[in-house]
C-alpha cells in the first residue's frame, strides 16, 4: 500500500488517508438520495437512479484513485442533475433517455477533449491571478453550501418576484398542488434564521466543536466533529435511529428496477430518436455543448482550487503537465479519470458525473493520495446495503465540516494583488459569481470574460492566450443560447 500510494512521499499515512476518506463520504454522502429525488421527477425509476448514483461514485472515484492518485470523489453532479431534469426534459421537451444519450455523447467529448491536451492546454491558459481567485471562490462556495446545508439562511420573495413553478411560467391565479420547483429572480431577500430548531441549534453546535478541535489542533478534527455532532443529534431527536434498518427486498426491487434506466441510452428511446428530427439537431449539440461546457470548468476549477493550495498537485507536477506526453503527470491522470466518469454514469441511468468540490473536506482532513479516493469508493458501494446508517448523519453534522475547509481555501486570496484594480476585477467577479451562482463554471465565465475586457481596455491583447479568448467567447455563446431557449 505504501509503494503503490507513496504515502510517505506525499506526506501522509494510512490512518490518516482512511479518516479523510470518510471526510469526504460523509459530506457528500447526501447525494444518492438527493440525485434520485431530482431525476426521478423526469419518470426515470427512483430505486434505479439511487443505484447509478452509488455505482456512478464508486467506479469514478476508484478509477480517480487507482489510475490518477489523488484524493478527489466524483458523483452525479448537483446542478447538472437539475439542468438535466429541469431543462433539458422539463424545458426543452427531451425524454430522459434522449438526455442520457446526451449526456454520454459530452462524457465522449470530454474524453476526446482530454486525450488531445485541450483540458491541461486551458489549465495552462489559465492567469496565476485567476487561479488564485478560483482556489478561494471555492472556498467561499464550499462555505456557503455548509451555511445553506446548515439551514441557517432563509429566503424570502413575493409573488411579483417568482419566474416560474415547476419549470413553468408562475401564474398569479394558478393553483398549484404540487410544487416541486420555484424559480424567483432578484427580489428574493436573504437572511438569517431564527436560531430555535433543534437542526439548526445541532449545525451551531457542531460548528463550535469543530473550530475548537482545528484550533486546538487534534488530529481528525473534522471527522470528529462531524462524528459527534451526529451523535449529539440523537437525544436532540435530529438523528433517528430507527430509519436505520435494512431491507434485502429494496436492494432487490433496486436491482429489478436499474434494469429500466441500464443501457437506456442507447435504446430507440435514446439514441434512436435523439437525431430522428432534423430540426431538433442543433438545440441537441446545443445542449451537448452545454452539459460538456459545465462538467469541463467545474472539474479544472476544483482541481486549480483545491490541488495548488494542499500541494496535490505540486509545481513539478504542474510543469509535467505542460512538458509530458500521454499520461505522466498527476493532474493529466485525474483529468482522464473525470472524462471517463460521465459515460459511465450514463450508461447506468444518471446525470453528468463531476468531480466534487467537497472532496476539499477530505482534503482538509489531510488527505493526499489515491488511498482516500478509494475509502470513499468503498463506502458509497457499502451503502448499496447500509443507505439507511449512511442516512443517519444529518446535514447538520456535514455542514460545519464544509463551512471550515471553505475558510481554510480562503487563504488563496492572499495571493492577489487587490490593489492593482486590472487584476482585482476579473478575481472578484471569478470569485463571488462562484459562490452566489452556485456553481463553479459560472465563476470562471465571469473571471474570463472580464480579465479579456480589462486587457482590451489596456491595449495588453497579446497578453490573453487565444484559448482564454476562445473560452471566454463560447461561455457568452452558452449564456445567449441559454437566454434563448
């Protein structure tokens, strides 16, 4: 085990790559339930979806540790499984084997993408100033996932700001019996939450017992303080132990029912009607080119914020990137294993699966090597039997684990020069557009675009890489076409 993670060479042991491990499973472990809730809305068999989602997870993050060697989880994404469902079938009509077909078709391209250098060319494109800026926006964004995980915010909005219910244009008068989606524009107003629910009291709670641990420096801090929290839930009834039960008959049914979304993709429903109308044909690369501009930026995004900072991927690393050919480096690896892992989620019936940004957790935790990847693989198989034990920890538990490493990521921001307005802007807006759009794309398209208007206004054009520009143009493409269907 040693020889083959080099543990020693990159600064950890086997104890600790086990207690990150479970870091990063813990806090996004929410996500085989909250993917089948999402998808299952397009008619795709929940019990089947739970189970793409786990296997998904599993055989991405196996591969992410085996092949590339680092400490990075991958999962159906969360927004990509709501563009999936809310878009793409809800909005622009598809069927959701039509949007699986799709789906696999953007993990072809990314592969493609990745095995032609196009991937790391844009890595290198990249600004130092840019990438400092992504590193602490995803610290910002983590940190604000845990706040809204911990049910401290709420929002509120009147009538005359909501756009749409249930993927629908909102109607004063209509009556609506089943609301599963609200959609409101800027009007909404954030605020803090009255601090009585026991949930919320527990996120608090947990919180304060993990700050201490990371100041008092105990090794483990987070997996202990997400570990007691948990157990502190139980007497405050946020934990309840007899949903922890386990049924070999839903494992069956679950297995009877992934045979509907298995190979889904590929069938007359799938692939066989996906370009039976011509007129369709562009809205489809469209929103190809959609789902494979998300899943790419997402994934360089967390690799630049999380990689550079904890040294995972170290500057030897980073000039192997520029310099090796096939697949020598590190970070080269770890985009191949990401490229692979949309396909294979999509064969077995789910949505884009991406490269997490709470594998910054594990990270955090201290872990450094394939080996954590590979706990974290090995517990999200486990709860093919053990889903209800790994449903007990509460969000409560999670939530203080997220809020923490996102302070911990902040610190890439010192590395900006705030001072020099040209270099201020592109990171502010990188940055913030991150967290408050909810999505690590968004951010990059932001920092891109207005690092590309600065050097115009300067008269620096040869300063911008061409690939920056090209970047920058097809992320305006994406948001006009977006705006137009």
């Amino acid at each position: 085990m040693e020889r083959f993670f080099k543990l020693k060479e990159n600064g950890t042991k086997v104890s600790t790559e086990i207690m990150a491990g479970f870091t990063t499973f813990f806090t996004m472990v929410y996500i085989i339930f909250v993917n089948p809730n999402i998808l299952s809305k397009t008619g795709m068999p929940w019990n089947a979806v739970f189970l793409a989602t786990i296997i998904s997870a599993a055989v991405g993050t196996l591969v992410m540790g085996l092949f590339a060697n680092v400490p990075y989880a991958q999962a159906p994404g969360m927004g990509l499984n709501a563009f999936f469902t809310f878009t793409v079938c809800f909005g622009l009509g598809f069927t959701w084997q039509q949007a699986l077909a799709m789906v696999f078709i953007c993990g072809i391209v990314n592969i493609i993408i990745t095995v032609t250098k196009i991937r790391k060319s844009i890595i290198k494109a990249i600004p130092e100033s840019i990438q400092n800026a992504i590193g602490g926006g995803i610290g910002i964004f983590i940190a604000y996932i845990g706040v809204k995980n911990a049910n401290l915010l709420q929002f509120t909005s009147d009538n005359t700001n909501l756009v749409s219910i249930n993927g629908q244009p909102f109607a004063a008068d209509g009556s609506y019996s089943n609301i599963f989606s609200a959609i409101t524009n800027g009007g909404i107003v954030p605020a803090l939450v009255d601090i009585n629910t026991m949930g919320v009291i527990l996120a608090v709670i947990g919180l304060v017992i993990t700050v201490v641990l990371l100041v008092l420096k105990v090794n483990g801090a987070i997996l202990i303080g997400i570990l007691a929290t948990t157990i502190i839930g139980i007497p405050m009834g946020v934990v309840d132990l007899s949903t922890a039960t386990i049924s070999f008959d839903n494992i069956g049914a679950s297995f009877a029912d992934l045979g509907t979304t298995f190979g889904a993709a590929f069938g007359a429903d799938g692939f066989g009607s996906l370009f039976a109308d011509p007129a369709k044909i562009p809205l489809v690369l469209t929103t190809i080119f959609a789902f494979s501009l998300s899943d790419t930026f997402d994934t360089i995004g967390t690799f630049i914020g999380t990689g550079r900072r904890s040294g995972i991927f170290s500057e030897d690393d980073l000039k192997a990137l520029e310099t090796s050919t096939g697949f020598k480096s590190k970070m080269d690896k770890a985009l191949f294993a990401d490229s692979i892992a949309t396909s294979v989620g999509a064969i077995f019936g789910t949505s884009n699966t991406t490269t997490y940004v709470e594998s910054a957790a594990g990270i955090g935790a201290g872990g450094r090597t394939g080996l954590t990847s590979v706990v974290t693989a090995v517990l999200f198989l486990l709860c093919i039997l053990l889903a209800p034990i790994a449903g007990l920890v509460p969000a409560a538990a999670t939530a203080p684990a997220l809020i923490v490493v996102g302070i911990m990521m902040m610190s890439a921001f010192k590395n900006i020069k705030w001072d020099d307005f040209d270099e201020a802007v592109p990171a502010f807006f990188a940055a913030v557009f991150m967290a408050l759009c909810y999505n690590i794309s968004y951010g990059i398209a932001a920092g891109f675009i207005f690092y590309c208007i600065v050097k115009l206004c300067k008269g620096k054009i040869k300063e911008v890489h061409p690939i920056l520009w090209v970047s920058a143009l097809l992320f305006i493409i994406n948001f006009v076409v977006s705006a137009l269907t």
